[in-house]
C-alpha cells in the first residue's frame, strides 16, 4: 500500500509516517517509480508505534521495544534490557511529576494569598 492509504488505515498523517521512517521505527519499499510502499504489518506497527507514545515514551525508547512488541496492542515481551529501559524510564517520568507538583503548589500558594 502507498503512504497516503497507510495515513487513512491508521489516522496518521503522512508527515508522521515519514518521521517514524526516518526514526527507523517504520520501513518502507520503494515501488519502481520511487513511491513508497507498505505491507499489511505497517498498519500495526503504526500501531504500535502511536500506544507506546501515548505511554510517554520518546521515539529511542520506542526503537528499542517494537523488537520486543507484539500485536495492535504492543504487549511488549520483556527481557531483562528492556524491563531495565522501562524502568529508567519510569523513574524519569516519576521525577518530572514531582517537579510538576512542586510548580504547582507554588503557583496554588501566589493564588491562595490572593484572598
């Protein structure tokens, strides 16, 4: 399938589908006019791709477990360097909450001595 068809079977521009082949998160054949095409697995490693961005992860990390990921839903079949990746990648995420409560609670406290 050509790029355009892909962008309509997933709901993600074209834009996008080029980035993630350029991230090497997507490959592509080219057609003998230079177009890029598709198989059917394309459909759901876009798949993939876009649950494990929803879970926060950046483009790196997501390299890392679509070789691990399985299915629309990216079950991910952890071995041990990837539970380690995720985990670091937890913690990162945990620490910027935190920061964002502290910025938060002291934004709160200006608003609260408004009154």
């Amino acid at each position: 399938m050509r790029i355009g068809e892909l962008a309509e079977r997933t709901g993600v521009s074209t834009r996008l589908l080029r980035y993630y082949e350029e991230q090497g998160l997507l490959a592509a054949s080219r057609d003998g006019n230079g177009y890029r095409a598709y198989d059917e697995g394309a459909v759901v490693r876009v798949r993939q791709i876009r649950r494990l961005l929803a879970a926060g992860l950046n483009t790196e990390v997501i390299s890392s477990a679509l070789q691990c990921a399985s299915g629309e839903e990216a079950h991910l079949d952890l071995c041990p360097e990837l539970a380690g990746l995720l985990h670091r990648e937890l913690s990162a995420m945990d620490d910027r909450i935190s920061a964002l409560q502290r910025r938060r609670g002291a934004l709160a406290g200006y608003l609260s001595a408004e009154r």
